[in-house]
C-alpha cells in the first residue's frame, strides 16, 4: 500500500492515546501487513495472532513510539522480527537454529497470461523461477518490499536493521544474480519485475 499523508498525525494522536487514531492505523495497514506475513508462512491464524500481538504491544508502549517518523517500515519490521522469532520458536526441538540469513521467505511469480502467449509464459515463468532458487531469503524479500511493496531503500534499511548502503548491495547484487541466470533476458529484468511480482499464495 501507499504510504498515507496523513498516517504521521494518526501515529502522533495514537501515541497520544487516541483509540480512534488507533484503529485507523490497525486497519490502513493490516492487509498490507497480513500478505508480507504470507512470505514466511502460510498459516493465516499464526499471522493474524501475530499482527494481533503487535498492535497490543503498539498499545502498552505507544508512550514511547512518538518518535517513529515512518510507520509503515516500522510496522513492517516489528512483524518482521516477530515472524522470524516465530520461525526460530518453531525450530528449537529441531536443534536447527535460523539467522537472518536463512530463514523462510516464499516468493512466487505468476505471470499475466494476457501480455505473452501461453507457451512463452510457461518457458519464462520456468526461468524466473529457476533464476530465484539463486537468490538467498534476504535478497528475494529484498526484491519482495521494493518491487511488490514499493517501499523506498531507506524504508528497506530501517525493517532490515542495515545501513543504506549495505541496503543497495543487496539489492544490487540480486540483480546481479538474477541477470547472470537469465542470460538475455536480464535486458528487461526491471520491466519483469515490474510485471510479474505479484502477491500470490
């Protein structure tokens, strides 16, 4: 989703302990924040308990969020973490501990069927697909937020927890990867993005 002009006065009067400012904000970004929790796992009620747990927390502590100056990458990166510790909870008597850089993040790319013939969708959709088995977790949820959610680098920075700049190699070096394994196709890797990441699952 876009980000709203007026969301920075509606998180103001929320840390302020306006219930209405409250629900606004509940409801202007629970979709959005319900299909990037799609991306780590498909279990739709572990994802609204979660999102519910994190806007009760939202509450207790919104004394001490006045000074969040871009909701949107901050709700983004509270979900994130509670989703990864989820993922880390679910893990432990499987001995097999995640970091932030392996982790499970899902990305599927449908195609529009109206814009190619069917026979080249099926051959590209094959070689984007196999183009993203190269990609880490990180880099395909790199792509997921830039492309899909259209949040800038510096939104990306902050739910990652990098520095710009290393926000920019990880984006450039999924691109990168992406171009070497599509061959000439990597001449429209920007417009195949921009076509066909979509939010499927």
């Amino acid at each position: 989703m876009k980000l709203l002009e007026h969301d920075n006065q509606e998180w103001n009067n929320f840390c302020a302990g306006n219930r209405t400012s409250f629900k606004v904000i509940y409801e202007n970004y629970f979709n959005s924040l319900f299909l990037y929790g799609l991306r780590f796992t498909d279990n739709h009620e572990v994802i609204k308990d979660i999102i519910q747990n994190l806007f009760f927390k939202l509450w207790e502590n919104r004394k001490s969020l006045q000074d969040i100056k871009q909701p949107r990458s901050y709700l983004h990166r509270a979900l994130r973490n509670l989703l990864l510790n989820s993922q880390r909870d679910s893990k432990q008597y499987l001995h097999e501990p995640i970091d932030e850089e392996h982790y499970s993040f899902q990305l599927d790319l449908p195609i529009e069927s109206t814009i190619i013939r069917e026979e080249e969708r099926l051959e590209i959709h094959k070689q984007l697909k196999d183009a993203f088995r190269h990609l880490t977790s990180k880099q395909k949820e790199m792509l997921y937020l830039k492309y899909v959610k259209q949040l800038s680098f510096e939104e990306i920075s902050e739910i990652f927890g990098i520095s710009i700049k290393g926000t920019y190699k990880l984006h450039q070096r999924a691109i990168q990867s992406l171009r070497a394994q599509l061959g000439h196709m990597g001449n429209s890797l920007f417009s195949l993005i921009v076509l066909y990441f979509q939010i499927v699952k």
